[in-house]
C-alpha cells in the first residue's frame, strides 16, 4: 500500500512525496513533508532577490564559505531554520521584473535528476506555482540558478490589502532528487509601508 | 485555420525556448550570459557547473543554460543536450592559435549529436574589443563553419564587456527558433 500525503496531513516518516502530490497542493502545508535530514545531496550557498531594473539587492544571504565537508555535515536543525520571514518594502509589490538568484553546491555523486517545485498562496489560495527542472547536477559542482519574474500589475487596491495583511503570502518550496523530496521549506512575506 | 489564428493560439500559452551556450573554457559564456541580463560582470570566476537564467523576452519563456566548458567538465556537456532548440557557441577571438583547433573539433563534434538536430547555431566570436581579436570572418575560417550543412548558423562578432552585438546574435537565434516552432504547429 502507498501512502499519499495530502496538504492536510503529515506524512509518515517512511512515506516519499512527489512532486505529483505536492502539485495537487490548494493550501500551504502544514507540517513539513520530509525531515531535515533527508537532504544529503545539495548546499544552499546563495540567495538573493534583486530588483532588476535597478540591480539593487532587495535581500541576500550567503555561506561564508563555499568549502563543504560532505561527511561531516550538521542536518540537526530545527524546523525554524526552514522557515524565512521576509520583509519586503511596499516599493517591491510596484517593481516591474524580480529576479530571484540560488547558488548551490551538489554533492560528490552528482545528481542525476534535480527538480524544484515552489507553490505561492495568499490568503489560504493558489496564486502562482513554478515548476522547474534542472534535471543532471555534475559531480561536486557548483550551480547558480536565476529566475526573473516580470511581475503581474497590481491596481492600488490589491496593494493595499497585501501590505494589511502581513504573514497571509505564504510559499512552500520542494525540491526533488529522482522525484522523491530532500527538502521542504516555508517563506512569508510582509510589506512594510 | 489561418496564419495569424495559429500565431494568436500559439500567444496563448506559455512559449519555452531552451538555449544552450557552450565553448571552450574562457571564451566568456557566463560574462555574455550576465551582460544580456544586466549584471555585474566585474567578479566572474570559471564556472564549475552551470549557471541557468530563466527570463522573458519578446514574449518567450527563455532558458538558458551556460555550462562550464573546462576540459573536466566537457563530457557532462551531453547531460544538457535534451530538449535544445539553440547552441551559442562561444569563441575567444583572441584566444592562442593552437586553441583554434581545439575548438573546432569541439564545435564540429557537437554538430553529429543527434539530440541537439534540430537546433539553431550562434557563434558568438567574442572578446571583439581585445587587441589582436580575429575578425569574424576569419573565426568563420579555422572553425570551417562553411561545411556545416545540418543546421541553421549563424556568426556575429561581439564584446560581452562593451555589450556590442549581444542583442543582435540573441535577437537571430530567438528569432530563428520561433520561426521554427511556427512552422511546426
């Protein structure tokens, strides 16, 4: 018998989601759907949001260091590590393009098929799901993925009451090798006036 | 079904374009890739993997996957090759003469893989600004891009540093593509 986590429940801690389960995702999730540890095969090194018509910075975070010791890595973190609360200046909701820059490191194996899947909702509803493939990860490489989203206008309307209701634009993201998760993390979004 | 129904049903859904930029390490893939998108191309270090941007432009989803192209890193180039609809291959044109040959038989190898048939080539023969570059048309000559019969080519002479003919040889190579995919719906 399979088990098919839904949004709702939590998985049992054999079970593997896919991304054919988290596509059928309407709500953010509750819990999250894989341990920390189930991620043995890539580093965050990078991200960064800019906006692009300016090329100014909007947020960055970086490892100060790119050397990683596959052996010896710390998976023990606790659940508040997989959760960014990002506040954005009311000024971001009016940019044109937002270009969102991951660097990662990939493990000594290499990956064979690498697949990211990041569901935005406000409200408790869909608004947007991005689905990409980076498919094969060279040995110990080091990969920069950036992604400009021209963004959709807002009338002064939708601003409004995106800046009243700060922690309601919430996103999960999944990332997949061979189709089964390795990671799952959580963002909100408040915009300060 | 006329012409301008099929452009409008073609509008309608999200149109995706894979673009590959390969070369020899050096030739200044990832300064292009960067200068198209308006970065920062003061810092650029050999890229040891790939570096993807994802972007809209004249109304296409674009994907475009630089990989590294040190001689390490050239046989994993065949595990980017699915689902290309345009190779930029990049030269230094200032490179040494003896690394000429190399990037022929590099480019001309590429040309018989059959997963990469059916897409449109760009030579970029970058680095136009350096004192001593080869010209264009003599890049065109020691690559012997005359005896490419399977695919569309082209060759444009350009400056990832100054910007120069960026646009123009991304411009042929979008523009080759869709004419493609128009014919093909």
């Amino acid at each position: 018998m399979t088990v098919t986590p839904s949004a709702k429940t939590s998985p049992a801690a054999t079970a593997s989601v896919s991304p054919d389960d988290v596509l059928k995702h309407d709500r953010p999730t509750e819990k999250f759907l894989c341990p920390i540890n189930a991620n043995a095969f890539i580093e965050f090194l990078e991200f960064r949001i800019r906006d692009v018509d300016t090329n100014q910075v909007m947020f960055e975070v970086k490892r100060p260091s790119y050397e990683i010791d596959w052996n010896a890595r710390d998976l023990s973190g606790s659940d508040e590590l997989r959760t960014i609360n990002y506040t954005f200046p009311a000024a971001f909701l009016k940019y044109k393009a937002v270009g969102t820059t991951l660097v990662f490191a990939v493990c000594p194996a290499g990956i064979s098929n690498f697949r990211m899947i990041e569901r935005h909702y406000f409200k408790g509803k869909l608004m947007k799901s991005f689905d990409f493939t980076f498919g094969f990860c060279i040995p110990g490489s080091v990969n920069t993925w950036e992604s400009v989203y021209t963004m959709p206008p807002l009338d002064p309307k939708q601003i409004e009451e995106m800046i009243e209701s700060p922690d309601q634009t919430l996103s999960d993201s999944f990332y997949f090798v061979d189709d089964t998760l390795i990671m799952h993390n959580k963002a909100s979004y408040r915009y300060a006036t | 079904m006329g012409l301008l129904t099929v452009l409008k049903k073609l509008k309608q859904k999200e149109k995706e374009i894979r673009i590959l930029i390969l070369g020899l390490d050096n030739a200044g893939k990832t300064t292009i890739l960067k200068r198209i998108n308006g970065e920062d191309i003061s810092t650029i270090s050999p890229t040891l993997g790939f570096n993807i941007k994802t972007l809209d432009y004249n109304g296409y989803k674009l994907n475009i996957w630089d990989v590294g192209g040190q001689k390490s890193i050239r046989s994993y180039w065949r595990n980017y090759f699915e689902q290309t609809d345009g190779l930029v291959w990049v030269v230094d044109s200032a490179d040494r003469p003896d690394r000429f040959a190399d990037c022929k038989a590099e480019l001309h190898s590429l040309l018989t893989e059959e997963r990469l048939a059916g897409a449109s080539l760009l030579i970029f023969a970058n680095k136009q600004d350096l004192p001593g570059a080869l010209s264009s048309e003599e890049i065109a000559k020691l690559l012997d891009l005359k005896a490419i019969q399977t695919h569309h080519w082209q060759i444009v002479g350009c400056s990832a540093v100054t910007g120069d003919n960026l646009l123009t040889g991304m411009d042929w190579v979008v523009t080759d593509i869709s004419k493609r995919i128009y014919m093909l719906d």
